[in-house]
C-alpha cells in the first residue's frame, strides 16, 4: 500500500502540464478608466508559475495585478494577470508565462485588432441588412409592376367604353308617343 503511495505521488511530482495562455482586451464603462488587457494561464500542473507583462521588450510592473493560483478540482490550476493601460499606436504588449513544464518562457502578443468572433458578428449583420433591402428593392419593384399591369388593363377598357360611347353617341333613337286624336304639329301643316 505505501508503494502505491508512494508511486502515485511520485507521479503527481513528476508530471507537468504545460498552460494554456489566452489573451484579449476589456473596456470599463466609465471613460475615466483605463482600459484593461486580461492574461488568463488554464490548465497547467504543478502550482508554481510566474506570469508577468512587457511593453515593447520592457517589464512592465505598474498597473499590474494577479490573482492566486487557483485550483480547478481536476488537479490543474488556473490563474488570471491584468494590465492596466492606455493604447499607443505601434506599441507591442506581450503576457510573458515562465512554468516548469516549459522549457523558455512562453510570450504571447495582444493582437488590437478586433477578435474573430466579432468580425463574425459584423458580417452576419451586414449580410442580414444587404439580404433585407434586396428583398424590399425586390418587393417594391413586383408592386410596382403589378399596379402598373392593372392600370393598363383599366385604361384598356376605359378607351373601350370612351370609343363605344362615341359611336352610339352620334346616332340618336328618339321615340314619342302622340295621341291618335292630336296632330303634330299643333294647327296643321
């Protein structure tokens, strides 16, 4: 039994776990603030672990905070650094994360420009709105040519009627009735 002790905690001493490094930007509501780039390290094994920020090849150690290396419950840990900073075109901003399981350090660049997920978000949006507005061109031009069908169909009986009207129009039918005692016109002839 003290083997399987022994060897299993042999192991867990032994066995590393290389982190997992992910960087991205968060703007604070208020505009006072700084905005704040967030370097979160994932499952890594063992505990001891050393993250920290440069700017342009320089460490940066003002406005820097971290949390406590944080357990996972699957006997892999977690932990979280902020920067605090103000964006200046051409500067170069680097999560640097030294562990034992690897061999140099390993620096990871924030990237300014906007993340995929977003870009994704944008052309889904752009694609709805050029969709909608083909559908509406689409739809007016349809109700267009259909009002304009129906006005041709009336004025083509209009033109109809207008030309029967004319004709029986110059031709008068006029019928009267006259008492067979009455003579037309009064007095005679």
């Amino acid at each position: 039994m003290k083997l399987i002790i022994y060897l299993t905690l042999l192991c867990v001493v032994l066995y590393y776990v290389q982190p997992t490094v992910k960087l991205h930007s968060t703007t604070p509501s208020a505009g006072k603030h700084p905005a704040m780039l967030v370097c979160s390290v994932y499952d890594f094994y063992p505990k001891t672990i050393n993250v920290k920020w440069t700017r342009d090849g320089q460490e940066v150690s003002s406005g820097v905070t971290s949390t406590e290396e944080l357990a996972d419950g699957d006997w892999y840990y977690q932990v979280h650094s902020h920067l605090e900073y103000t964006p200046r075109s051409g500067e170069k901003i680097s999560c640097v994360v030294e562990h034992a399981s690897l061999k140099q350090p390993l620096v990871t660049d924030w990237d300014p420009s906007m993340p995929e997920s977003e870009r994704n978000q944008i052309a889904i949006g752009a694609s709805g709105l050029i969709l909608g507005l083909i559908l509406s061109l689409a739809g007016f031009i349809y109700y267009k040519r259909k009002a304009k069908g129906l006005n041709f169909i009336q004025s083509e009986k209009r033109k109809e009627q207008k030309e029967e009207n004319k004709s029986e129009g110059s031709v008068f039918k006029l019928t009267i009735s006259l008492p067979q005692n009455s003579s037309f016109p009064p007095g005679g002839l």
